[in-house]
C-alpha cells in the first residue's frame, strides 16, 4: 500500500522559540476544565441529544465574569463516530458560544480516566456522592491498548485537527489526558505515540501537548516532554511543593501551563496557587467550574453515599444559579485576572 505525501509528512516539534514567541502573544491564561452542569460526562455533553448551547452560553458566562478567557474542554470518538458531521457541527457551535464570551478552548481528545467502557447512547445518571461516577475513558480500557482500534482513533483525530487546524478560537490540542493512569502505565505508549504522530501529519497551526501528571512514569513523561510544543502538567500538591514542579519545569525552556490543580482539602486552593501561577507566568486551569452531575465536589476516595453536601467542596467553584461557593475565591480570580474593580 502506498502512502501519501501526508501520511509520509510528519512536521517536527515547534522549536523553543517559536513556542515562546505564541505564547508571548496571549494575555495570561486562565481558565477551568469545563463540563456542563447538567452533564455526566463527555459523551452526554457532545451527543446530540444532550448537546445544551443555552447551558453552555449560560456557564461560560460565569466564566467571562471572572475574567477567565481559556476552558480545557474533553471530547469523546465516540460522539463523533455516531455522526462525524454533526458531532464537528457542534464543536463549532460550542467554539461560537466560547468566542462571544471572550474564551478560547483547549481541546483533548484521549483520556485514560476513570470508567473503562464507554458507550454511546443514553448515559448512566450520578451515583450520589461519587466522584465522577460516570465519566469515561476514551477509547476505554482495555481498547486504548488494542491497535486494532487505530484506523477509527486515526480518522477521527485527523478530521476533527483538519478541519479546526486553522481556528482562531482553538488555543491548543490536548492529544491525550493522564496517559498510563488507570493502572495502564506503558500499556498507552502506543496510543500516545500513535496521536502525536497523527496530529503531526495534520500539522495544525494550533500547538499540541500532552500534560505530565506522575513522576513515576518515566517513559511516557520522557516521550510526552520532548514531544510537546508547550509544557502542560497536572499538579494538586501545597503551593510551595507546586511551585518547585513549576521551576523544574521551566528548566525544559517552553511555555508552561498547569491544566489541573486546585483540590481544597489538599491544601492546593485558588488563594495559595493562583498568584503564584500568575507570578510565575504559568497558564492556570483548575479542575472543576459550576457543580453538577459529575460530583466532583466530593473527593477523588471519599465517597458520600447518602450525597449530602461535603463541608469543604473538593472542586468547583459556582452553583448552577451562578452563585459562587466562596465569593473571595471569585473575588481573587476577578482581581488576579484584572475583572475586579
């Protein structure tokens, strides 16, 4: 079989330079991961049954209001393997909404997080109390390991990258979300290195990353660091063991940005790490934005059965009126982002 010129091409990693030099060019990023509040995981929030614009509009209001101007947003093969067209026909839609409210979308494709077995379809509702009790794994365990999967993975990847490789609205590509987790370890490095090859085929204008998140991983961190554009991480630890990640990190010469943090009962909190990110000028999404059906006001191992309002929430940061959970948090974010008065 003869391959084309794309499949031959593969363009090489962005250089230091010109990595700094596109970061250079945005205000300092900030922002959350976003899911809508009424949904419990990426494929009821991308399905077109449960694709919400007015919650979406709604939401990412919260967020203009606050000053953030970037959303870490995960999509889902599955959605797009129902009906390509119309799962790219509402990516758009959704990156319309974002770019009224003045917010750019980082989006991730692979994740290797939680429930193992997606399927498409009417999704399972919240068990009360349970973190993320329903969010699923794309493409899910054990096929994340299986490259008979890879021609689906591929023409998926390479066409929601084609056809977004020149939007404006799109800040970055998230190839892949805590690669090895779930017990995988090395088992994703095939994926890993399958994704980032096709993206570099695609050679979107948009930089592509993937985010280091434990230090155990050497391999998977080693492949992730030399093929990234810019350095993305995950980090939960106390400010002061956060920053020395931060000034590790910076050793790699790249822009850096924190795509996860903020775990109140960890101690990592939006009045200790914020100012810190921004002194540092290192991007800052925090896991977590308006609670809902995803229950990550409960922590990751402590389970609440009877779904009674934990004392401290784990993550997120409004109601779903729009109230804040604690008004000097947004007060800080407003004031660090420029918004407050």
């Amino acid at each position: 079989m003869r391959l084309s010129a794309q499949q031959k091409a593969t363009a090489p990693v962005w250089s230091p330079q010109k990595a700094n030099a596109w970061y250079a060019k945005n205000q300092w990023l900030v922002g959350s991961d976003f899911i809508t509040s009424n949904a419990i995981n990426q494929l009821e929030m991308w399905q077109a049954d449960t694709f919400d614009p007015k919650t979406i509009d709604k939401e990412l209001g919260y967020a203009q209001g606050i000053g953030m101007n970037v959303m870490r947003v995960f999509l889902h093969h599955l959605a797009w393997q129902q009906d390509p067209a119309g799962f790219k026909k509402r990516v758009d839609e959704y990156l319309a909404i974002s770019s009224k409210h003045g917010i750019k979308t980082m989006f991730v494709f692979f994740d290797d997080c939680w429930n193992k077995v997606p399927k498409a379809g009417k999704q399972p509702e919240p068990k009360p109390g349970i973190h993320n009790s329903g969010w699923a794994q794309d493409p899910g365990q054990p096929a994340s390991e299986e490259m008979a999967n890879s021609p689906v993975l591929e023409k998926y990847v390479k066409d929601v990258l084609t056809t977004f490789k020149a939007d404006k609205r799109i800040l970055l590509w998230d190839l892949y979300n805590e690669p090895g987790n779930s017990g995988k370890e090395n088992k994703s490095l095939p994926l890993l290195k399958n994704v980032f090859k096709w993206a570099r085929q695609v050679n979107p204008s948009q930089p592509v990353s993937a985010g280091v998140w434990s230090w155990g991983l050497e391999d998977l961190n080693k492949f992730q660091i030399a093929n990234s554009d810019v350095t993305t991480y995950h980090d939960y630890s106390p400010v002061d063991d956060h920053l020395k990640t931060v000034q590790f990190l910076k050793m790699i010469g790249r822009p850096l940005i924190c795509t996860e943090y903020m775990a109140r009962p960890r101690n990592s909190t939006f009045a200790t790490v914020l100012p810190m990110l921004k002194k540092e000028n290192v991007g800052a999404i925090n896991w977590g934005f308006v609670t809902g059906k995803t229950n990550t006001i409960y922590a990751w191992d402590t389970p609440m059965p009877d779904g009674a309002e934990p004392k401290l929430w784990f993550h997120d940061i409004f109601h779903k009126d729009g109230t804040p959970y604690k008004t000097e948090e947004t007060e800080l974010i407003k004031s660090l982002t420029g918004r407050g008065k």
